[in-house]
C-alpha cells in the first residue's frame, strides 16, 4: 500500500478537471440535471423500477420479491436497468423521478396520478406502508425498525464511498484514506455485531425492512462479496453478523432479488430487466 507523501494544498477556489481518474470518472460532474434526451420505459405492472444491482438497488428488488413471496400480487414489478456507467441516470426521463441521479428509483403507477419515489430508504417504507409488511406496528418496534434503516442510509456511504472507493476504485492507494475509512468500517461492523448479539435481526425478533437495507451492504460484506476487502477487514471474527448475514442469505426471494438488474458477470448469470417471475427462474437455473 503506497503513502500519498506529496501532499494537496486546495486552491483558493476550486476548478473541475473532468479527468480525475478511477472507476467513474467519466460521469462524475459538480452539476446536475440531465445530460441527454431519453424517455423510460414502462412496463405493465403497478410498480416501474429503474434501478442496478448494486446494494442500494438489491435492497428494493429483495423488498419487492419478498413481498410476491407472502402473496401479496399487487407487488409486481417491471425493473428496468439503468446503466451508470454509461450516465444513463443522466437522462431527462430518469432525471424527472430523481433529480438526483441516483439508483434506484421508482414510479407507482396504481395511484391516480403516476408518483415518483426516490432514495433507496424511501422505496423502501413506501412500499412496506402500502402493504403493511414488513414493518412492525407497534410504536416502540416501529420506531426501533426506522432507528436502523436510517442508521443504514448515514452509515453506508462510509462503507462504499469511503472504504470501496479508496480501497478498490480510487487511482492511486492513499494510506491515510484507506487506513481512515477501514477503521470506519470496521467501527460500523462492531455496532451491528454487537446489537445481533442479542437478537435475531437487527430490530428485534422480527425479518424488517430494516435488515433489507443493511444486509446488501453489511451482510455482503461480513459474506466477502464486496470489494474482495473480507480479509483485509478481517470480517470473520463479527460472528453475529456473519450468522445473521448467511440467515438473511438463505431466504428464496433474497436470492432471487439479488439477481435483478445483474449486469456483470457471466451472461448467463445477468439480468438486466425483470418483467414476470420466470424472469429469475432461468438465471437461477444457470447458478
């Protein structure tokens, strides 16, 4: 791991050099808005998601599949890929349901007027109060389910744009970056180690949106998925999320969520749109 030993004095102001090196540099910009003209598409379900299987994305496809699973059919989904490495969440469709250019994002068209529904978080308590699961009633419980699915949305870019970013994408090793962050993530493991120590999932005995957005983060991390960063972080010695992470990892529709909006890999492993369940069933035959 190399030292950064020339150091960075900032300039009075700063000025955008557009080739700034590592994973993305090529769509990272100050600004927002969009970049080109390009409607989305819509399928014919209730619920149009444009979206990637990052963790961020994983989260809703799980939620969704979780949902077909306890029988609720008005949860179908149309999930459509948004390609972020070619800027096509920098279209003026997908820039008019997230002016903030970011996946995963939403449009449920069930209501009277189509509403947009963007932030992972967001997706996420939109459609467990629309189908009443997965999210506890009861006031203390409820409060305590939120408690970690917000604690996720803060916690979560130190783990991937912080320690992924430096760790496994940045340009250059920075010691002090890396060595800052890994601290970091490492801190935020020891939280929900020490909390699932106690309890099945992470608010309490109850499977909750709330695992559904710390596990594609944490629980793949503790499982060696992500950033090939599991000795280095030296994630087996946090035994309760790794036997709460390979729990969660086991339910069918986890598995099947994880697959939506695949585009790396082997072919026959991707799935870079979902339009009906079969969808899932033929990538699944080839894992």
């Amino acid at each position: 791991m190399s030292d950064d030993n020339n150091g960075y004095e900032p300039p009075r102001v700063w000025q955008w050099e557009s080739e700034s090196g590592g994973r993305f540099a090529n769509i990272n910009r100050p600004v927002a808005g969009a970049t080109h003209d390009k409607e989305l598409p819509v399928g014919q379900h209730p619920h149009q998601l444009y979206s990637l299987a990052t963790p961020n994305g994983q989260k809703v496809t799980i939620l969704f599949e979780e949902l077909l699973a306890c029988g609720f059919d008005e949860a179908e989904y149309d999930a459509w890929l948004i390609d972020i490495s070619k800027g096509e969440q920098f279209s003026s469709g997908f820039v008019a349901i997230n002016p903030n250019s970011k996946i995963p994002a939403m449009v449920d068209h069930s209501q009277a007027e189509p509403l947009r529904v963007f932030e992972s978080g967001t997706i996420l308590l939109y459609l467990a109060e629309k189908f009443d699961a997965f999210l506890p009633k009861a006031h203390a419980q409820r409060t305590e389910c939120l408690n970690w699915l917000f604690w996720q949305m803060g916690a979560a870019p130190f783990l991937g744009g912080g320690f992924g970013h430096f760790y496994a994408y940045a340009p250059r090793k920075i010691r002090y970056a890396i060595d800052r962050y890994a601290m970091e993530a490492k801190r935020q493991l020891d939280v929900l180690d020490r909390e699932l120590a106690d309890r099945e999932f992470i608010a309490g005995n109850d499977y909750s949106i709330a695992d559904m957005a710390i596990w594609p983060w944490y629980g793949q991390m503790a499982l060696g998925r992500l950033y090939e960063a599991g000795e280095f972080l030296q994630v087996e010695s946090y035994e309760h999320v790794l036997r709460w992470a390979r729990a969660i990892d086991s339910r069918t529709a986890v598995k099947r969520g994880r697959v939506v909006n695949r585009s790396l890999g082997k072919p026959e492993k991707q799935l870079h749109e979902r339009h009906e369940a079969a969808d899932i069933d033929r990538v699944l035959r080839n894992t």
